[in-house]
C-alpha cells in the first residue's frame, strides 16, 4: 500500500458507477420513502379536515381579539414615547446642557474663581457705626436698635448697588461682568454695631483702593435713610492671606460642574436610549404584534374553513398523497445518493480499479467481472474502466497476465479474506500457481511462505478492506518476500 498517499481519490465515472450498482436498493428506498409520504399525506389531510369544535373556534376568535388588543397597546406606547417621553427627554438634556454651561462659563469667567485661596490679596475694614436716631416703630425694616439696623443697612446695601460695583471694576482695570465684581467685595454686619468691608483682589494694593473708595461712597449712600449717624474705622489691614472658606468654595463650584456634566452624559443616554433601543423595541414590539394578529386571524380563517368543510374529499386526499408521494421520492432519492457517496467514501473497502490504482504500490494484474449479472453491468465496466468480457474470458486472460508476471519464480495466492477468495480464482490456473493460505491468521501459512519468492493478492470488490490488505502486505514484506500484484474479483 501507498503509505504516503493517504487521501482518497474519487472519479466521477466511479462514483456513477456506485450508484448504477446499488440501483435495486436506491429504487426500493424511494419507493418505500414515496409510500411512506403518500400515507403521511393522506393522514395529515384526513385529520385537518376533521370537525373543528366550537371551544377551537371560540379560542381562535379570543386569541385573535388579543392580538389586535396588543397592536392597540404597542402602538400607544409607541406614540407615548414619540410624543412625550423622548421630548421630555430632550428638554432635559437642553436644561442640563444650559447648567453645565452657565457652570463651565462661571469657572473660566470668575474672578473669585481665579484667585488663589493660599495666596490671596485682602484689604479689609472693621468699621464702627454710630447714631443717635430712634427706631421708628413704622419702618418694620428696622431692627430693635438703631445701631443694629443702620449697621445692617451698611451691609445690605452696596453689594447690589451697581454704580458702586461698575466704580469698582474701573478701579480693579478689568471688563468683567459685575456680578464676578460682586463676589470680590464682601460687607457684612458683623456685631451689633459693627461692619467688616472686605475686598479680595490678587494685587492688595488694588484691593485697598477699593476699599478706599467704598468708605467713601458708603456714607454718601445711606444719607436718604439716616440723617444723623458716624462711622468710625476700627482696623483696617491689607496684605496677603491663607482662606480655607475661599478654597472650599473652589472646590463647590468644581465639584457642581463635574456634577453638572454627570447629569448632562445621564441625561444624553437616556434620550439616546429612548431614541434608539426603545423606539426600535417598540416598533419591533408593533411588529410582532401585527405578525401575531395576522397570524391569529389565519388561524381562524382555516378553523372556519376547516368547520365548513366537516370531513375532506377523496380528491383532497388523493392529491395531497400524490404531493407528498413525490416530495418523499424526492428527499429518498437524495437520502440514498448520500448514504452510497458516503459508503464509498468511509467504507474502507476496495470498490473498483480506481482505489487499487490509486491506493497500491504494486501492479493489477487483472480484474474479473460479478459472475451474477446486473443491470447496466456493461455501463458500469465501461465507467469503472475495466475490458467488456465475460467472467471466463476475464479469468483466463487474467490468468495469463498472471504466469506472464510470475515467470520461473515460486509465486503464491493469498487474500486478506482468506483461502476461500483465492479458491474463485483457482479454476483459472490449475496447479500451476499454488495457495498459501491465510498469512493474517494461519501461522502455519506464514511458516510455508519461506517457500516463496513472492505473492499475490486475490481481493474481492465491495468486501476487502483496505487495512486488512495493508496489514497483509506489511507481513510479506517482514518476511522478506515482494507483492507481485493483486488480482481483482
């Protein structure tokens, strides 16, 4: 055998051969596929034309009042998110939009912002406020004290007085909006009779001149609301300065826009959620729904059809055995292709000349036809490649191919199968060429075949196996003897 040629090879030729050999079991396979289909046919068509009851007929009208039921609903939801929620969703996303901005705007626009809370410029006035005025029990704006409220008014006042912030920026020098300029300065009532004026600024000279001027402009602001009242400055320091307060309100502000941009990206994903995954389930979901509610509607359709025809015709049935019959013929005649490609591919037996040739190292010394006769047996040897003889005509030539090769030389018959394979051949050739017997299973004919110079292999198609014939080559071989062909029945 071939060791080295380990894939098989297939013909065309050959492979219709197969076919043409196993025509009787193929044509009796489709024949009993067809019988099978026709009476499948013929029971399906008997009972779907059975009595449909009026339980069947009340459910299919339920299922089908279902169905439209659940169209009904899908597509309101559906209109539900179109109308409403993906809207919603996306005035959500324009408002978190907008805080995230205004948020973003502040941070790169804020003076206070920009300033640094472990370095920064102060000039800050603890003021005194005197006056001798009483509390006017109709001004409920007053406080109990006189003192008190006039202190509070100082510390109302300014900060949302815009002339006096606009005077301001012009002293900083910059076009900042004035409510940045508001966070600068900051005046408060800190005691009963106190006020601190403080003003932030990265240069403590500019925030004193600030300072400066609002202590100017502070009594002239409040002369319409007391007539008599002093203002006396306590402390006043300017420099730089460590805030914490400062510091935590950077943080805040940081803190608010990575929230505000949190709250943008959710509100992004679910817009894109409700316009993407849930708008395309909710038309997918219509969709089914519509699939069902036809499907419903057919079903009911052929409960009906199927009440008012009671029981089928012989027609009806004859037909529907003859489309099943041939369906069935159909998918017989496929079936058994498959299963004599397949046999002739995995069987592991020798078929025809093509696997000696192709698979053997040694000659073919002569093949012999099947002594039953088959149809197409001369359009199967024609494919196969093999002389168009009878068997007598084939074994003799045959037989004479074999004394040609053998010569003068001690040559023996042997088979895979046995002596009883070789005993078909022997008419052929007398006492000329004897039988050495069984070399894969009789040790007394691996004894007798020191005796011989060579062998040759009698193998019979459809029934040796290609590893029983390798494994019988490899034992002439171990004993020192050479194959001298192999004769094909």
């Amino acid at each position: 055998m071939n060791n080295e040629q380990a894939e098989i090879s297939i013909r065309f030729s050959d492979l219709c051969a197969a076919f043409l050999k196993k025509l009787k079991p193929i044509v009796v396979f489709v024949l009993i596929f067809s019988l099978l289909g026709a009476l499948f046919g013929a029971f399906r068509t008997i009972r779907g034309g059975a009595n449909v009851s009026e339980e069947a007929l009340l459910e299919a009208e339920t299922a089908l009042v279902d169905a439209k039921n659940s169209v009904s609903e899908a597509e309101g939801a559906l209109n539900k998110l179109l109308e409403l929620d993906i809207p919603q969703a996306e005035a959500a996303v324009e408002r978190a939009e907008l805080l995230a901005q205004r948020r973003q705007d502040y941070l790169n626009n804020s003076l206070y912002y920009a300033l640094d809370p472990f370095h920064l410029g102060v000039s800050r006035v603890t003021l005194y406020v005197e006056t001798p005025s009483q509390v006017d029990p109709d001004a409920p704006w007053l406080g109990d004290e006189a003192q008190s409220s006039i202190s509070n008014a100082f510390a109302k006042l300014y900060p949302l007085d815009s002339e006096v912030l606009e005077n301001a920026r012009k002293i900083m020098k910059t076009d900042a909006e004035l409510p940045y300029i508001s966070e600068l300065v900051s005046i408060t009532a800190s005691d009963y009779k106190f006020v601190e004026l403080c003003v932030y600024h990265e240069d403590p000279a500019t925030a004193k001149a600030v300072t400066d001027y609002l202590l100017q402009a502070l009594p002239e602001r409040l002369n319409d609301t007391f007539d008599d009242f002093s203002v006396y400055v306590i402390s006043q320091f300017s420099g730089y300065e460590i805030s914490w307060k400062m510091n935590d309100r950077h943080i805040e502000a940081e803190d608010n826009f990575a929230l505000a941009q949190t709250d943008l990206f959710t509100a992004e994903q679910t817009l894109q959620t409700l316009q993407e995954n849930n708008r395309a389930s909710a038309e997918q979901l219509i969709e089914d729904s519509r699939s069902a509610a036809e499907e419903a509607e057919a079903e009911l359709l052929t409960l009906q059809e199927r009440a008012a025809s009671a029981r089928p015709t012989t027609k009806n049935i004859v037909k529907k055995a003859v489309i099943f019959a041939f369906v069935f013929c159909v998918l017989g005649l496929f079936a058994s292709c498959v299963l004599v490609f397949l046999d002739k591919l995995f069987s592991g037996k020798l078929q025809d000349i093509n696997d000696v040739l192709t698979r053997c190292s040694f000659p073919l010394i002569g093949t012999l036809p099947a002594q039953k006769k088959r149809p197409f047996e001369k359009t199967i040897r024609r494919l196969e490649g093999e002389p168009d003889l009878d068997y007598e005509a084939a074994g003799k030539a045959t037989a004479q191919s074999l004394f040609s090769v053998v010569g003068d030389r001690r040559v023996a018959l042997v088979s895979s199968e046995g002596p009883e394979t070789v005993q078909e051949f022997l008419p052929f050739t007398g006492e000329r060429i004897p039988v050495c017997g069984d070399l894969l299973r009789d040790a007394e004919a691996v004894k007798a075949a020191r005796d011989y110079d060579g062998f040759v292999l009698v193998e019979k198609r459809g029934k040796s196996r290609f590893d029983l014939v390798a494994a019988e080559v490899r034992r002439i071989r171990s004993l020192g003897k050479q194959v001298e062909g192999i004769i094909l029945l």
